[in-house]
C-alpha cells in the first residue's frame, strides 16, 4: 500500500517563480488540501545564496548572464541551469519517517539510484551532503532543504548536462572550495538530455519513498486553490 | 528558572532519530515581541535541512537564550514564552517544538552521531558549531549499496578491508567479505533480501519506532523536563578483542536501548503472574476458525481472544489502562492496545497501536491485529499507528516460554504477557465436588506493572478477573 503522491513536470521555470510555486503547494500539503507533491524541473541560469552563504563565496564575472537570488533553504550557494534536473519534493515528512536525516539519506539514495541506471556510481561522503563521484571526488548532485511543520521543500538539483564552470568560477558553490563539479554528460562522454534522465527520477524517488505517483500536467496545478 | 505566571519554554525540536543536535540559525522574533501559537520564532538548521519552529504558545518572547550560530542538543531550552496573556496554544502545536518526536524509523546506515550527551546537561551548552570544517581529504566513501549490505548484515564498513581508490570498500569486497565468514555474528540474515522490494536501506515509508517515548504533550511541567536524552551508548567502547565481532547499532536499537534503560529507571516494575485453564478458549476457537477465516479471512489468534478479555477486564481497573503523569494519575474512558512486534529476527521491535479496542468484537480485534502486525512487519504503519497506547501486550509465548518479566512501554502503568499454551495435567472439581486429574490446556499470563501506581492486589484481582473472563468465554461472547 503506497502512499499516493502527484508529480509534476514543469519544464524550465524560473527560479522565483518555482519557490512560489514549492510555497503554495506546501501549504495545501501542510493543511492536508494536497497530496505529496513532486516537481521536476529545470531552472535558466541562476545563483541561489542558501541561508549560510558566506561572504566571498560568491564572484560573478561582470556581464554573465545569471540570476542571483536568495532563499529560505539550508545550505551555502549553488548554480542551477538548464541541463540541471531540479527535482522538489514536498512532502509531509511525518509520514515519511518524521527525521530529517533520514530524509537526506533517502534523497542521496535516490540519486544514486537514478546515477546507477546510467551505470555511474554515485557515493555520499560523510559530513557533506550531496552526491558524489570519486576518485578524485567529483560533485554531481547538490541538496538542500527547508522545512516547516515537517513539510519539506527545495530538494536536489543533479547535474545532467550542462558546464559545471560555473560552480567554481562564479561562486564557491555549497561553500566547498577545491571541490570539482562534473555532470552525467561530461561523465559518460555523451549528451544526456534531461528527458532521458527524469523518467528514471522519477521512478527512483517513488521506489526510495514507496510511493506511488499519478503524474498531473502543470495545467492540473490551475486547480490548486491560491494558484493562477 | 524565570518562573512569572505562566512560562513556556521552547526547546531545541528533536528532528531525527539519530540527530542529536540543530543550530539555531536565526531569532524570526526577539525579546520582548509578541508571538502567536503556531507563528515562525526561529529557524535551525540540522545537515542541510533548514526548519522553522513554531511558537509552542502565544505570548511575548521573555527570554531568548541561545544567539545565532550556536548548537545546541535537542532538549535545551532555547526561548522562554511568557507575560501577560500567555497561554499554551489550545491545541498543543503539533511541530516538534516540545515534544520528542515519537517516530523513529530504521536508519539504516546508522551514522555514528548521537553523541552522549548527560541527560541533565540539557540546560545550556553551546557545542562547536555545527558543520565542523571538515577537510577535504581522508574522507571514507561509502556508496549506498555497500552501506545497504553492510547494514543488513550488520557490519561496521570499516572493518571490511577496502580494494578500492585509497582503500575504499567496494560491492566486490563487502561480498567477499560476507562470504569468508567474516560476518558470522549475524545469524540470521535471509530475510532481508525479500523484505525490500523497494531497493533502498531499511527504511521506507514510515517505520516508527520501538515502544516511543513520546510523553504526552499536555503535561505542562515536565515537558521539557522529558526531553528525549541521547542514548548512553556509545561511550568510547573498548576495541573488540580476541573472536569479537563489532556490529554497529541502528538508529532503532538505539531507541529501544534507550526506552528500555528510561523505562527502568522510571517505573518500579513487579511482575505477578497467573495460570489460566484455556481448553474453553482453545474449543471455541476451533469451532469459530474455519467461520471467522472462510467468511472474513481472519484467523481468531489466542492473542485476539486475550486481548479482547484484556480489554473488558482494563474497564474495571482504571489503573492498570492509566498513567502517572507528573503528581497527577491519568485514567481513560477507552483503551488503545499497543501489541509489542519484532520486526524481523532481532532487528528491532515496534508497537503499533489499536486505538478503541473497547469498541471491537472479537472478529474486530482479530482483524485490527493482523492488520497492524502486517503493516508493521511492511513498514507501513504510520506515526500515528504507534502513537497514544493506554496498554500494551506483549507475546512471546510462540516460542514456547512459559514466564517473562516484560518492560513496561512508557508511559503506561502495565504490560500484559502471554505465554505458551500447554496440555498439563490439571486437577479439576466436578459438580459432585468430586477432584479428577485431566489434560487441560494451560497458558501463564503475567502483569508487569508500575507499583507506583498499582498496588499488587489490584494487580492480582485484574489477573483474576482476566483469567475467569478467558475461563468462562462463553459460545456467544465476540
């Protein structure tokens, strides 16, 4: 008997728009008005500055064609851009196990999940979050998380096919610094779009969480009281 | 102890079975500003999951007692909510804020951090800092799939010896590992394999714990009072010598560790015990079998019928279906009956909940039992299934023991245990008067008890009156 959730695919939103997005479906999930809500999606080029962003973690080029914003999640700086799946659980962590390290593990597992089917192997490290390859380590899958009356959102952001540069040139991102960032495309030598990878996601996160998903168009969002 | 009127205090939430600490990340109110029940106070930080806390009251913010930027364990009271007009929220909040979070769930890799933490120093002690400048180097990978089979065998990765880059252990070495021998403290590990469909650890939906804690929330004083202390485990334990194998301990043992060592140290437990003649029971269940599972499925356990005889007698001796809380006794006009369930050969223990047992029959409580057992045995019970017990039962008689001294699950005032049913000679007294030898089927049951509350005469008279309902079940009784 799995729990039934709703996943969305938004395609590219952008940054803000999506964490109004995440806020409104939170607060149906909180009051019970909505199910657990998964979306994937993809951001255009932005910087988000985490609550523990530190001076000097963030040094854009003049020019670059970026958006910087701050938010409300855990976590230091991170870059998102299109050929990033951005997957956003929101989730009524009570009952998911009600324990948020437990909730971290399981994201990590789901990536790793998701990495293995392209056979990369993905490996936590311990003390840091995120996913990563090794030898040497190599990040391709960032977390970060906030939660209110147990109810999640933001979530991971693996990186797919897109220039993993800017994680360390414009910013020292998830405050990491002397880290390297890769992607499944640079990894496996190929292009990897996006669409290849968020069916097996989304399959992924629904076998780590037992649940099961009815995939809802973004049209089915209009119905969500508050939104549009 | 800034003791005005009314003072609530806001205590570090507990957000994990094996998170032992959160730093505060930001004051949303300060000093001296008024808050609502349920509004934002602070925000901590844990791993990277930021969260809110919610004020567990309305009223102004009296004291704010630890900055930004400090961590703290979970349990120091971090703000104190008073003045004018305080009052708890009517319905208590139900975040985290003052109340140890019941549910735990299987971690499977149990990350080795819950780090001892003497239970009275949950007044105030600024730790480091959270994230500890880790350096980049040394550090130990472990892939999800290698921390999966070790967990499930029970083997500490880091006495598995690593082929791979820098020593790290590989799918390859942890097999081989296995299959030398290495491992052989875990006995019994074939069912693991089949019990995870779904791939990940040992985790999934929501498996709550052992027979929680979770004190119930109105208590006003000794809420904070109660919070949840990290298990005296880990000390620094000697290395393992000579033909000793380390095994590390899940997140669950640890609970159950720590509820059973709280337990003791709370109740004052004596255990009375009881023979009971079940060859009426053993009769009537015969005959309602092939009924009960042809028309609704459901097999009349022994356990159903005790439970329901258990249910009826608890009417009648308040106490026992009580609790102490604070210098006041609860008692209730209903019976939620937790019924203790191993998960797996040893991995752990769960006490899923059926709420209102008063309400159900015999077919009811049958049914409301294979289903919890189930779900619990699958994972699927949810916080609430293991939430609000008045009593619990406990039956380890499968195995054909005969008297156990159960624990209670706090916090109840008793646990009833069930043991083997056997044929033994039994003398008996006809109607003439006249005394025979027959084979009856007999069965002990015992009454642990918290003698604080219940005095061992009541104890003896719930034990009698349970034994004569089972005794005398009659045809017609569900």
């Amino acid at each position: 008997m799995a729990l039934e959730a709703q996943l969305i695919n938004l395609g590219t939103v952008d940054y803000r728009e999506a964490l109004d997005l995440q806020r409104t479906i939170a607060a149906g999930v909180a009051d019970g008005s909505l199910p657990d809500t998964v979306l994937l999606l993809e951001h255009p080029p932005t910087i988000t500055l985490g609550r523990r962003t530190e001076e000097g973690e963030v040094h854009v080029p003049d020019g670059a064609e970026v958006d910087v914003v701050e938010v409300d999640r855990g976590g230091k700086s991170t870059y998102h851009a299109p050929g990033q799946l951005v997957c956003y659980p929101i989730l009524d962590l009570t009952r998911h196990g009600q324990d948020v390290k437990k909730y971290c593990r399981q994201l990590e597992e789901a990536i790793a999940q998701t990495l293995s089917a392209f056979s990369l192997e993905g490996a936590t490290i311990e003390g840091l979050t995120g996913v990563w390859l090794q030898s040497p380590p190599r990040k391709i899958a960032s977390i970060g998380i906030h939660l209110s009356k147990w109810v999640s959102t933001h979530g991971y952001a693996l990186n797919v096919d897109l220039d993993p540069a800017p994680f360390t040139d414009w910013i020292t991102a998830c405050g990491l610094d002397g880290y390297a960032f890769t992607s499944m495309a640079r990894e496996l030598g190929r292009p990897v779009a996006v669409d290849e990878v968020r069916p097996v996601a989304a399959q992924t996160f629904a076998e780590v969480f037992g649940i099961t998903f009815e995939e809802r168009s973004p049209a089915g969002i209009a119905r969500i009281p508050a939104f549009g | 102890m800034a003791s005005t009127q009314t003072s609530i205090d806001v205590v570090m939430p507990q957000m994990g079975v094996s998170v032992s600490e959160g730093t505060i990340v930001r004051w949303v109110k300060q000093e001296g500003e008024r808050i609502e029940a349920d509004e934002t106070l602070l925000e901590i930080s844990t791993d990277k999951v930021d969260t809110e806390v919610p004020s567990p009251a309305s009223g102004v913010v009296t004291e704010i007692l630890v900055p930004e930027g400090e961590t703290v364990e979970v349990g120091t009271v971090l703000a104190r909510i008073g003045g004018e007009g305080a009052a708890p929220a009517a319905p208590p909040a139900p975040e985290p804020a003052t109340q140890p979070a019941a549910d735990a769930a299987e971690a499977s890799a149990s990350e080795g951090q819950a780090p001892v933490a003497e239970p009275q120093a949950v007044a105030q002690q600024p730790a480091p800092t959270a994230e500890p400048a880790h350096s980049g180097n040394g550090k130990s990978f472990i892939s999800p799939v290698v921390a999966r089979i070790a967990s499930e065998h029970g083997i500490d990765p880091s006495q598995v010896p690593g082929t791979g880059n820098g020593g790290r252990v590989t799918k390859r070495d942890i097999q081989a590992f296995i299959d030398s021998g290495a491992s052989q403290a875990a006995p019994a590990q074939p069912e693991p394999a089949q019990a995870a469909p779904p791939p990940p650890a040992p985790v999934e939906a929501v498996a709550p714990a052992p027979p929680a804690p979770a004190p119930p929330a109105p208590a006003p004083a000794p809420v904070t009072a109660q919070a949840p202390t990290p298990a005296p485990a880990s000390q620094e334990a000697a290395p393992p010598g000579l033909g000793e194998t380390f095994e590390p301990m899940s997140a669950m043992r640890r609970g159950i560790a720590e509820h059973m060592r709280r337990s003791l140290d709370t109740s004052a437990h004596v255990t009375s015990a009881i023979e009971v003649d079940m060859s009426r029971v053993v009769q009537i269940r015969e005959k309602l079998k092939k009924e009960f599972q042809s028309a609704y499925g459901v097999n009349p356990t022994y356990l159903a019928f005790i439970a329901r005889a258990a249910t009826e007698t608890l009417r009648d001796y308040p106490w026992v279906n009580g609790e102490l809380r604070g210098d006041k006794i609860v008692t209730r006009n209903y019976v939620n009956l937790g019924f203790a369930v191993e998960l797996a050969d040893g991995k752990g223990l769960i006490v899923p909940v059926v709420k209102n047992a008063e309400t159900l029959n015999l077919l009811g409580m049958a049914k409301s039992i294979a289903d919890i057992a189930k779900r619990a045995r699958d994972k699927q019970l949810a916080p609430d299934d293991v939430a609000g017990g008045t009593f619990t039962i406990t039956n380890p008689g499968g195995y054909g023991t005969f008297l156990g001294t159960p624990v209670i699950s706090q916090p109840q005032a008793g646990i009833l245990g069930t043991y083997a049913i056997v044929k033994r000679p039994s003398v008996i007294t006809d109607e003439n008067g006249t005394d025979a030898i027959a084979i009856r089927s007999m069965m002990n049951l015992t009454l642990t008890y918290d003698h604080r509350l219940v005095d061992g005469a009541y104890a003896g008279r719930f034990l009698r009156d349970l034994r004569e309902r089972l005794q005398t079940w009659g045809e017609s009784d569900y």
